[in-house]
C-alpha cells in the first residue's frame, strides 16, 4: 500500500533572523501515520514542527523560504487563515500546560471558542475526547476540578484530549513524554499507537526507544539538516549515513 | 546548633520593633477614630445617624445628622467610577501587555504610571476648568457641579493603577498558556479574553479593589467637581461625599460641638466601610487563588 502524503516540505529553509536553524529540508510525511523526529539538540525538530502549524509566526524575526504543503496546499501561502489550519495541526507541547480552568473547560476550549454552546454536544465532545485520551476512567469524577490538581502525567493526556478536542488532522506532539515518569510515558505511547488509526502524528523525542517503539518512520536530524528519513525499522537497524549510526550508537555529542 | 551573631540578633529586634511601631499606629488610629466617632453617633441615634436622609449640621434651631445621603454618594460614586474605569483600564491593559508592539509599550507603560502619582488636586482642577463647563453646556444643566463630574474624575484618576496592575498580571500569565490556546486555533484576541483575562483574574481583583479603595477615600479631587450639597445622590445634581463632607466642615466646626463629633463619625464610618471593601475583596481573590 502506498503511503498516502498528507504533508510534504520542498527546500524549506528557516531563519531566525540572520541565524538559519533548518536547511533545505525536503520530506514527505504519510498520513496516518507516527513519523519521529529525532537528533541532537538545537538541531531543529522544534522549529520544523513548529513551521508546520506556523507557531513560528508568533516569533518576529523567523522567516520561512520553500514550499510546506498540507494536502497539497502551501501553508505559507498568503491569505491561508492560520486559525483553521491550527485547528487542523494540533499540537502538544513538551511541558503539559493545561490551562487553570477545571478539566471539562480545559478540553471545552477548543470547541467553545470555535462556536460550539450546546451543551450536550459539549459534554459529548469533551467525554469523547477524554476517552480517546485514555484519561477519562481516571477523571469522569473530577471533570469540574482544575487541571492544575492532577498529576503531569495525567495533565499531559488532558493536553492531548484538549488538541483532540478540535477535531484535528495531525497532532504535533513535541517531546510530549520527556516531563513524566516511565509509567505516564508508557500510557501515553499506548495512546499514541491508539490515535494512529485516526490522526497522523508526527512526535520529536530524544529518547531512541521510544522511536523505535512506535514510530512508523524516522527522521534525523543534524544541524538544521534532514541527514536520513525512512521506515524506522530500517534507520535504526542499517542507517545509511555515517552520522546517523553514530547518533543512534549514541557515539555523537 | 550554631549560635546567632550579636549582629543578626539586633537586626531580628530592630525589624520586630519597626512591625511594632507600625501595628501600634494603626491600632492608635482605629482606637481613636471609635472613640472620637462614638459620642454622636449615640446622641443622634445609630439608625437616624446612618439611615437620616438629611444632613444640616449648621442649622441653629434643628440640627440634622443623617448620613444617607453621603454613603449612597460614595457608594453610587465609587461603584461608577469603577464602571466606567475598569473596562476602559482592563483594555488598556491587554493593549499594553499583550497587543502594543513592545516599543510603544515601552513608551507608554512609564508614562501610565507617571499618570498615578499626579496629585489629586490636579485632576479636581482640570475637572473643575474643563469637565464641569463641558458638562454644562452638553446636558444644558444649570450647574456642570454633580456626580457625573465626579464619577468621570474618579475614573480617570483610578485609571493609572488600575492600567498598571492589569498589565503586570497579564504579562505574568505563562505564555504556555497562550501558546496552547493559539495552537488550538484561536486568534490572538479570544486567546487574551478566554485565557490571559482569567488566568490573571487575582491580579486585575487587586487592580479593582485598589481602584475601589482610591475612589472611596478620594476627598480633594471631587471636593472640586461635586458641588457638595448633601442631597440624595442622582447622577446630573451637585453632591457630597463621606469624604468631602469632612473636608468641607471640619474647618469651622466649633471644637466639642455635636457637628464636629459627627464629623468624627463620618470618619468611622469611613474606615469602616473600606475595611468591610478590602476584606471582601481579599476574600475573592483569595477563592480566585484556589480554582
Ligand atoms: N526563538 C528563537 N530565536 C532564535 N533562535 C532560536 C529560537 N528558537 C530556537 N532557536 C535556535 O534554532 C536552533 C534550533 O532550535 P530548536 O529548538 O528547533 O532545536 P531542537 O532540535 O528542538 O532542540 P531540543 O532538542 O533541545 O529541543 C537552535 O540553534 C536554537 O538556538
Ligand atoms: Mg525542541
């Protein structure tokens, strides 16, 4: 079965100001898939993921050059509304970060801020949501109790049932299990293998394991350059690059 | 153990001394404000002192000291300076903190609190040369001297602190969380209105309860724009404060006369009401603290 692309990256480069933190990076990215990012630090997998749901755009000095397609269209176009293309690329950040809001309004936000009042519909979302989370049996109690009182682990699967919560595509999860405890971490990679059948997941992780174990395909990274990318299996049991043995031997810095 | 230093020791008292002295003070006041405030409110009568809508305390034959009329002023006056600060302020806040490109920020953030430390007297005198002709001649009223002049000068003048403390909570609220929000597809204003507003909400409660505190206690400033007639409070006719009916009286009331005692009693009356303010509002913020 061929490999359906639902994002595909053409000589993207990325600067921050005069600094270019991604070089020519050409890849396409299978939809329902897991596809890893990994490499050493400061080589670019947050900014690549970061370009893909434009976050960048927050920060004034980045500019983007290239071409970065969602289903075939450029999400650097002009008049792209970033708005809807964020509701289609969710994103879970490395530090959970509900919001101070109780659980149900934490996964509500989404919903309500893109028009949805009705509150069974609401109530629907928000319980489907925590389920494909995996968190629902553990909160069903305490819908109505901050987030801030539940454990990181179970604040990051909140963060996730709030992404999933607007329905999205992709989800974006950027180091998304480096803040919790093997058992957390072991939940949320089950949860990821789970999503797969419905979304397509691209997730950075520094640990090489944890791309073994659930990714589809991997890609590697080296100072701001896509050094290898192909089915996981593959580059972690015969890379093609010297560089990339080294990194995944663990003999690199 | 280790044994504490002579120096540290005598550091420890003077500290607990200085707490001392302040503590002492405050209870001096409040101990004196009772005791000076007590006597007519037990000659008029606690119900005809609070509740009396009229207030003649230099009639000769039939003195008045009902205190109606000053409360609900006070009270009307604050609650509308808060109506028409707040917002206005709360907006300001979320420009300066979160909309303003940083340089006109930079600009402007130092310039709002040069704004507080503008002396009273100065907003009541452009109050009084500008607001209350302009008044005047916009609502045809013989005088421009009323409550709506003295709500818009209390607003303007709670707006500084108001800006200030806004926009410091707001720039304290995690980007993570605005981070999140954005990521969700939400633009740049529902993210400030649905995440930073609320998740900043004990610092803009502080905000308003300074707010509030300034407005009850303000005296010079609408001393000028008033009118001070101590008529039941109505938006377009001239009206006397809790605060403004000391300030005006105080100078000629005869020492030991029954006026003077009652205007002891204001005072009480006063500081008890911004104790009740205060109380209740570290009460909010303090629950707003817990969710
Ligand atoms: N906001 C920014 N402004 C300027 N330079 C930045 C900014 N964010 C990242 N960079 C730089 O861009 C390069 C890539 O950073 P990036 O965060 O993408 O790395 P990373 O691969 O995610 O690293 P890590 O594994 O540590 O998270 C780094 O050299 C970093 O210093
Ligand atoms: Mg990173």
């Amino acid at each position: 079965m061929p490999d359906k692309t639902i994002l595909s990256a053409k000589d993207l480069d990325f600067f921050y100001g005069p600094a270019q933190a991604l070089r020519h990076i050409t890849a396409n990215i299978p939809a329902n898939q897991v596809t890893a990012f990994i490499g050493p630090s400061g080589c670019g997998k947050s900014t690549f993921l970061r370009t893909i749901n434009r976050m960048n755009d927050l920060i004034p000095i980045a500019r983007v050059t290239g071409s970065l397609t969602f289903h075939g269209r450029d999400i650097y176009a002009p008049g792209v509304d970033v708005t809807a293309l964020r509701r289609q690329i969710g994103m879970v950040f490395q530090k959970p970060n509900p919001f101070p809001m109780s659980v149900y309004d934490n996964v509500a936000y989404g919903p309500r801020t893109h028009g949805t009042c009705d509150r069974a519909k609401l109530d629907a979302i928000v319980e489907d949501s925590l389920r494909a989370a995996a968190i629902w049996d553990e909160v069903k109690d305490r819908l109505k109790k901050s987030a801030l009182s539940l454990s990181g682990g179970q604040q990051q699967r909140v963060c996730i049932a709030r992404a999933l919560a607007v329905r999205p595509e992709v989800l974006l999860m950027d180091e998304a299990t480096s803040a919790l405890d093997p058992i957390s971490t072991a939940k949320i990679e089950d949860l990821i293998l789970e999503l797969r059948e419905r979304f397509t997941i691209i997730m950075v992780t520094h640990n090489m394991q944890q791309a073994a174990r659930i990714s589809d395909k991997t890609a590697f990274f080296l100072m701001g350059e896509l050094i290898e990318y192909t089915a996981t299996e593959r580059l972690f049991s015969m890379p093609r690059d010297k560089r990339t043995e080294d990194y995944i031997t663990g003999r690199f810095g | 153990m280790t044994k504490r230093k002579p120096a540290e020791v005598s550091m420890q008292i003077l500290f607990l001394l200085c707490g001392l002295v302040a503590v002492a003070f405050v209870l001096l006041i409040t101990a004196y404000l009772i005791a000076a405030g007590l006597p007519a409110i037990r000659q008029v009568g606690l119900a005809s002192f609070l509740f009396g809508r009229t207030w003649d305390s230099t009639n000769e034959t039939d003195p008045r000291f009902g205190i109606l009329p000053l409360i609900l002023t006070s009270v009307y006056g604050a609650a509308g300076a808060i109506v028409v600060g707040v917002p206005i302020g709360l907006l300001t806040a979320i420009f300066l903190a979160k909309a303003a490109p940083p340089r006109l920020a930079g600009l402007l953030r130092p310039a709002v609190s040069l704004l507080a430390g503008i002396p009273s007297v100065v907003y009541g005198l452009v109050g009084m040369c500008v607001l209350v002709p302009a008044l005047r001649a916009w609502l045809n009223l013989p005088a421009g001297d009323s409550l709506l002049a003295a709500i818009l000068v209390l607003a303007v003048m709670i707006l500084p602190s108001v800006i200030d403390l806004s926009a410091a909570a707001l720039e304290a609220v995690p980007k993570e969380y605005e981070e999140a929000s954005l990521a969700l597809g939400a633009t740049e204003p529902e993210t400030w209105f649905r995440v930073s507003v609320p998740a900043a909400k004990s610092g803009i409660a502080a905000a308003v309860a300074l707010g509030i505190g300034r407005a009850i206690g303000e005296a010079m400033a609408i001393l000028m724009v008033a009118g001070n007639v101590a008529n039941m409070p109505s938006l377009l006719r001239s009206v006397r404060f809790l605060t403004t009916g000391i300030a005006i009286e105080m100078n000629y009331a005869a020492p030991g006369s029954l006026q003077r005692q009652a205007l002891f009693s204001i005072g009480l009356v006063l500081f008890l009401f911004i104790m009740l303010i205060n109380i209740l509002l570290s009460l909010t913020v303090k629950r707003g603290k817990e969710v």
